[in-house]
C-alpha cells in the first residue's frame, strides 16, 4: 500500500498524481538531493542513512560505474579513471580550466568543452555531471515511490551561459526534467525564508570544502537580484585541515611521516577541527606505522589562532564584494552561512564582527542549498497554493524588443533581466500626419527583425495629426513573475492606448533559444552592417519622400533645370538604395539633401512671407 | 468509534506541524476519485470548519469532517518506513478492497 505524506491545508493530490519534485545542490565537493515532505524540506539519505554524495564518478575498466564514496575510495590507486571535482569543467575550454598541469586526467582540448580520456572512453564534464544526477535522481525515486516531474538544480551566482546550459544538458542526459536552475546563494535565502521577509540586502557567505564564495542579494517584491560576486576558489575547509595538520606535526617532533601515516593525520586533524566546533579542547591521539606515537590535545583558541589568517583571507573577497556593489557592510540586513566550514565558531564570530550581526546558522550549512531547491521545486511542481503568494524568481532568456522602420529590432528588455521588469521607451511618427502605428513585437538577439521570432503585433490608432517626429508614443514592455509580456503604447498628448499580452517563451525549446542566442553571436558583423544598409535605406526613402512632398506643393519656387537637376539626384539615390552598400546611399543622401539646399531656403522664406502677409509688426509679441 | 493515530504517527505529525510552524492538527478524509472509487486525504489544518468531528490521540487533533466519518470509522493512521521510502498508512477496517498500490480504496 502506498504511503501518504501530510499535503497542506486543500492540496491533497488525486492518486497517482502526486507531483513529486526535488532540489538537487550539485557542488564541487558534494552534492545532495532533498524535497519537501509533510510541508517540510528535508535531504534524503542513501540505504546507509548518509545524505551527502560526494561529488566524485569512477569509469572502471569493466564498464560498470561508481558515483560517491565508493569512488572516493579509489581516488589514490586510480586518479586517471576517476574524476573529482567536475563542477570545474563544466561548460570550460582547457584553457578556461586553472592548474591542469597538476591534474591527474587525460584531457582532450575539443570545441566548446574540455573532454576527459578514461578507461571507457572520452567523456565530456556534462556526461559525468549526468552521472552524479541519476544516482540522486534514483535516490529521490526510491525514497519517494514514484517518478519525478522535475527537479531545481542550484549552481553558482557567477556560472555563465555556457555552464549553465551544461547543467541543464547534464540533467536531460539524466533523465531528471529540469524545473529551473536557481542559483546558490539564493537557494540558501529562500531556504532560511528570507524572500518572505521584509526587503533588503543579504550577503551569503559560503565556504565549502576547497571554494570560497561570497554573494550579494538584493531582494525586492520577493525577486532576488545577485548584486555582486566574489570569492576565492582555492580558499575552503580544507586549508584549516592543512594548518591544523602541519601544527600536529611540527608539536608532535616526529620523523617526517610516510603517505600513509601522513593521510592518516590529515584525517585526525580533521575529525580535531569538526570537534572543535562544539568542544572547547580535542585530543588527537594517533599511533603511526612507523611506531611513534601522536598524543596532543588542541583547544579551540589555539586552533583560532593558527587559522587567523585563513579567516581574515575570507574578508578580502567580502569588501571587494561590498565595494563592487557599492554598501557599506552595516547597509546589509542579514548574513547567510553556507558550507560545512562555516560551522567553526571563530568564523561566524569574525562574520559577525565584520557585519555587526549574528550570522543566520540555525539550518545545516551543508545542507541549506539543496533544502532551498527543494523548497522552490515543490512551489513550481504546484504543491503549493497561489496564496501563499511566491514569486518565482527567473530570468528573461532572449531579449524583448520591437520592430522600427526598415525592419531591424530595437531591444527593450536586455535578456537575463531579472522577472518581473518593466521598461518603456518613446517611439516617434515617421511621416507628416500619421495618425495610426503598427506594432510589432519580436524576441531575439539579431539585427533584423525577419531573424527575430514574432510574438505579436498590435495598432495604436487616433493619434493626433501632427508633423513627423511630433507625437510621443510610449511603449510599455512588462514581464510579470510568470514570464508573461504585455506591451501597451500610449501617445502622451493625447492618452490613447493600445495593448496586448503575450507569454514569451512559450513553445520555444531550450534548442532554440540556444540556437538563436549562437545565431546572435555568430551573425554579429552581418547583423552590424544589414543594420547600417537598412538605416540608411530607411532615411533615404523619407528624404525622398519629403522632397517630392515639397515639389509638389512648391514646385513653382524651382527653375526648370533645377527641378531638374533634383530629379535627377532622386532617381540616383533610388538607384543606389536598390544596391547592398550603405555608404554609398549615404552619399546620395548627401548629394540630394545639397541639390535642395537652395529649395529648402526658398520654402522656408516663402512661408515665413505668407505666415506674415496681412499682419501688422506689433501684432507679434517679441 | 474513532479514529486514532498510532503512537509513532502522532510523533511524526507533531513533530511536523511544529516544524511547519502553524497548525491546530491533522485532517484524515475520503474524496471520491482514484481507479478504485475512494482515496484519502491528509492534510495539515489551520483553521477547524464547524461541522468537523474533532478526535484526541496521544496529544494530537485528529480533524475529520462528517460526511467523511463512516468510511473512516476505526481507522488507525500509521507511521512506517518501507525501505528509503517513509509516510503514512491508513489501516481502515472498512476497506473491502484497494486498487494495487493502493491509494485508492472501496467500501
């Protein structure tokens, strides 16, 4: 029979329809899955009750695969099959990839993303990433009875699109459907409940294993927006451990150790450093192979003092992060800790010096990013009811704009703004008495609309006749929390309106939006100059335009072989506006805008002569 | 008759509304859907409803609303762990049978 968890007050699932969703921290070191059961987020543990797998994939020569501490057991005698730390390498070229000398990996420099040569082949960073997901991804499903309708997967504020585009495809290989990618500091506030307090400023301090990271967040009307980042990614846990071990040894006054004994003080000085976390004092008692004996007792002020420097180096990235985003420390609200490290008492009290706050340590440093992906997950799996009123925190995947004369795009929301945004732009008239405008809304990177994806079009009508470049029409663009657009234009002297909504992303895949954001890059020098032959274009046919209007009323101004000689420029000009090169039709603009020079001056001193026939001088206020 | 909660279940559903942070204790319920006719419901409860029918077992409110009662008469709610997997079971002595995995019954 199966087994029911508690569903908030109206939410119970139908049977075989409950929406099991997960959050899934995929770190450098470890990674953990978890999801909310009985309205709680909790991590999920393996058969042997550990909730962390350490982040580490061995390809074995008889083509079966270890994930986890099975692999972490065959990292000395196997170090070329078995790959730590992936999270490096993901969505990087190798000379993106920092001390790959030092590395124990056959590396292959293909296009786009390094590849590791092992026992079972050449495997891409994504493919072994997708290893490390399907042992939590069946984790989760053996935990939870039942098949995942997706997962949040947390990656760090910094990551680029090439790195997040590698998580989303290390996912797919997975067969785990990915809900969103949420970035870590802000699965670390969601999980602490901070996007339901009060606006403000947070900072995230994470130490983990071997990475040191410090973000910004700013929330406001329940979005986080990632002010700045900094960090250190050689700074973590592991260096206490260092420092801790090389004390051991130089109190001990013993011979320098061999591999193993020294392997087996570095984990003694590890187990000293987690103990000094809730103890005052930790013995080290270790008996060596080569026959010595180890028999020390550290306190924590000791400890505190040979790390000192350790901890003031965490500070550095800390200002730098706060400078970038231009606070003072005591500008921030409140102060999340992440990682395992954090849980050594003289780094929060330095924290906590540093930003003249108690630090935010009550949830499981270890555990916070995954239980805020969950906590994300189960809102966007629908477990959760509209009211409890969770704003869904994403970002715009291709620019929003609009077409403009000549068919090209003018961008009015830059992609990766943050939902929900609004922007507005004014917008002119082109021709002398317009009185209606067609709208036309397209999303993409490129240049010309006609590479852009359509999304609506839509007319402003009733605009007041008024000269070309009078009206002032404002186009408002607003993505609301739920990706959805509306464009409404409004020509200010008047107030008539026009709107129309519109869901942006819908029926794209993330295919095409990649595929269209490459075409952007790839199709830059082209887009650059169809851009420049159809602005010019553009003016030409208004240039012309306008000084056919103005024969037509004035021609009689003009001699016969002026009239003459003008045609003749407008006659070239739409010759050259038939060809493929910009400058040139720039310069039959030129050469047309001085045979109407004379023209123009004529116009001008004939209407000022018919605006002031008939009227007296101090009929005119000067 | 009643229903009750074993002693782990009411550990467990303590243990999470405190958690939780708010409510006054457990709605057990029928609704009908599911392949077999009936499926339970269980849900925290925030606020009782006036006409529900307000049970105590081992310190927890078990809230169950009338028209829900005869088909949970003397139902015990468990606690159980079934590999990686735990949650809640129903053991309803009114169940003539169940669909096979059991997350829908009839009466």
């Amino acid at each position: 029979m199966a087994l029911l968890q508690i569903a908030e007050p109206g939410m119970s699932a139908e049977p075989h329809k409950h929406r099991l969703a997960v959050g899934i921290d995929l770190g450098t070191t470890n990674s953990l899955v978890a999801t909310v059961r009985n309205g709680i987020a909790v991590c999920l543990a393996d058969e042997t009750g550990r909730s962390m797998l350490p982040s580490v994939v061995r390809y074995r020569a008889d083509g079966s695969i270890d994930v986890g501490h099975k692999a972490v057991a065959a990292q000395a005698t196997d170090a070329k099959n078995t790959i730590v730390s992936v999270k490096r390498f993901m969505g990087r070229g190798l000379k993106d990839v920092a001390h790959v000398e030092t590395m124990p990996y056959d590396f292959e420099d293909s296009t786009g993303m390094v590849r590791l040569r092992t026992v079972q082949g050449v495997k891409s960073p994504v493919e072994i990433s997708a290893e490390i997901l399907r042992t939590l991804r069946r984790r989760a499903e053996a935990s939870l009875a039942g098949e995942l309708v997706g997962a949040v997967i947390t990656v760090p504020a910094y990551f680029d699109d090439a790195q997040r585009q590698a998580t989303k495809d290390a996912a797919t290989l997975a067969g785990l459907p990915v809900l969103r990618l949420l970035n870590e500091p802000t699965a670390a506030a969601v999980a602490y409940g901070l996007d339901n307090a009060a606006e403000g400023v947070y900072a995230v301090y994470d130490l983990g294993g071997g990475t040191f990271d410090l973000s910004i967040l700013k929330l406001s009307r329940g979005v986080f927006e990632v002010l700045s980042t900094n960090g250190d990614a050689a700074l973590g846990g592991d260096d206490f451990d260092h420092r801790l071990f090389c004390w051991i040894l130089d109190k001990a006054d013993i011979a320098p150790p061999s591999m193993e004994d020294a392997r087996r003080l570095q984990m003694k000085a590890r187990e000293a450093k987690e103990l000094l976390s809730s103890c005052e004092e930790a013995p080290v008692h270790v008996a060596l192979r080569s026959g010595e004996e180890v028999n020390l007792v550290v306190t924590r002020d000791e400890f505190a003092d040979m790390t000192r420097h350790l901890v003031q180096k965490t500070l550095g990235p800390v200002r730098k992060a706060l400078r970038d985003a231009g606070l003072a420390p005591d500008e921030v609200k409140g102060v999340v800790m992440v990682g395992g490290a954090t849980r050594m008492p003289h780094i929060q009290r330095a924290v906590a010096e540093y930003f003249g706050q108690e630090p935010l340590t009550n949830l499981d440093p270890d555990k916070v990013v995954a239980l805020g992906a969950a906590m994300q997950a189960n809102v966007l799996a629908g477990n959760r009811k509209d009211e409890d009123d969770w704003l869904l925190l994403d970002v715009i995947p291709l620019s929003l704009g609009l077409e403009t004369m000549g068919g090209l795009t003018e961008k009015v929301i830059p992609r990766n703004s943050t939902l929900p945004i609004a922007r507005a732009q004014e917008f002119t008239t082109f021709k002398d008495g317009q009185t209606a405008m067609a709208f036309h809304v397209v999303q993409g990177e490129r240049e010309l609309v006609s590479d852009c994806r359509s999304l609506a079009r839509f007319e402003l009508r009733g605009i007041p006749p008024m000269v070309a470049g009078a009206a002032r029409i404002r186009v408002s663009f607003q993505v609301d929390a739920d990706g959805l657009l509306s464009v409404s234009a409004r020509e200010m002297s008047s107030g008539v309106e026009a709107s129309v909504l519109v869901k942006p992303s819908y029926g794209l895949t993330d295919d095409e939006i990649a595929g269209m954001l490459k075409s952007g890059v790839e199709h830059a020098g082209d887009d650059m100059l169809a851009r420049a032959l159809r602005e010019q274009q553009v003016e030409a046919e208004r240039v012309i335009e306008a000084t056919e209007h103005a024969i037509e009323q004035d021609g009689a101004l003009l001699s016969a072989d002026e009239r003459a000689a003008i045609e003749k420029s407008i006659t070239n000009l739409r010759a050259l506006c038939a060809g493929q090169d910009h400058r040139a039709i720039k310069s039959g603009i030129d050469a047309l805008s001085r045979a109407t020079d004379d023209f123009a001056a004529r116009r001008m001193d004939s209407s000022i002569r018919n605006a002031l026939a008939g009227h007296k001088v101090d009929e005119f206020e000067t | 008759m009643s229903v009750t909660l074993s002693e782990s279940a009411a550990k467990h559903v303590s243990n999470f509304i405190a958690k939780r942070g708010r409510g006054v204790g457990i709605r057990l319920g029928v609704k009908t859907s599911g392949c077999s006719g009936m499926a339970y419901k269980l849900e925290f409860v925030d606020e009782t409803q006036g006409e529900d029918v307000v049970f105590e077992s081992h310190g927890v409110k078990v809230i169950v609303d009338p028209k829900s009662l005869p088909y949970l008469e003397g139902t015990e709610l468990d606690f159980v762990r079934e590999g990686l997997n735990e949650g809640f079971k129903f053991n309803n002595p009114n169940v003539k049978d169940q669909c096979g995995c059991g997350e829908s019954f009839n009466v």
